[in-house]
C-alpha cells in the first residue's frame, strides 16, 4: 500500500460510531449517554434534563431504539410517588457494555490509522 504523504503539519483520523439497522441509526454515543443517565436517574424526563434536551426528543430516541432492539432497552413503569419512572432493562445493560467495547475498537482503529498517516 502507497504511504499517503502529508504535509509537516499534524493530523489525526476523527470520526463518530453508529450501529445502525435497516430501520435507521440504532445506537451512537449520544443515545448511550441517555441510557446511562436513565440507569442512574430512573427518570426519561430527568434524563433529559440533565442532557439539555426536551422529554419529546428523549422519548422519542428511547422508542427508536425500543422498536429496533430485539427486547426493549428501556422499560417504563406508572405509578409511584412522582407518577412514573424507567429503567434500563437488562438487554439495555447489555447493549451499552456491547456499544462501549465496539467503541473503544473504534477509538484504538482510528489512533493506528492516525499514526500511519505520519510514518
């Protein structure tokens, strides 16, 4: 393979992960970082909250992944002292430690690539 020759300033590969189906973008850091933080909130609405983002667009990326997953991610429940709340289901767990691992793949390819850009 030709050696791409650069010039002497320093680059770096940069680029974003997502698994996606044939239903669309399933999965990316984002969503990730909204299933961890209903994980540790029990909360979609507080979840949102905490990301800056409103409960629409929150319940709406928690029903794509629900509706792409072959077990739902995320689980609601009614009731309850503030009316309702979520969990992360156990195939959620299992789906972030998943997108974690294929991320930190991702993140060891683009700094090999990186560094055979530079020789």
């Amino acid at each position: 393979m030709k050696k791409l020759l650069l010039p002497t300033k320093t680059y770096r590969l940069n680029g974003r992960l997502w698994l996606e189906t044939e239903d669309g973008r399933f999965l990316g850091i984002g969503r990730l970082e909204l299933l961890q933080h209903i994980a540790e909130l029990g909360s979609i609405s507080k979840a949102a909250q905490a990301m800056g983002m409103s409960y629409k667009r929150a319940w709406d990326l928690v029903s794509s992944m629900n509706s792409q997953a072959a077990t739902p991610l995320v689980s609601t429940q009614t009731g309850g002292a503030h009316g309702g709340g979520a969990v992360v289901t156990a195939a959620g767990h299992e789906a972030m430690e998943e997108f974690r691992a294929v991320q930190a793949r991702f993140q060891e390819f683009m700094r090999t690539e990186t560094s055979l850009l530079h020789g």
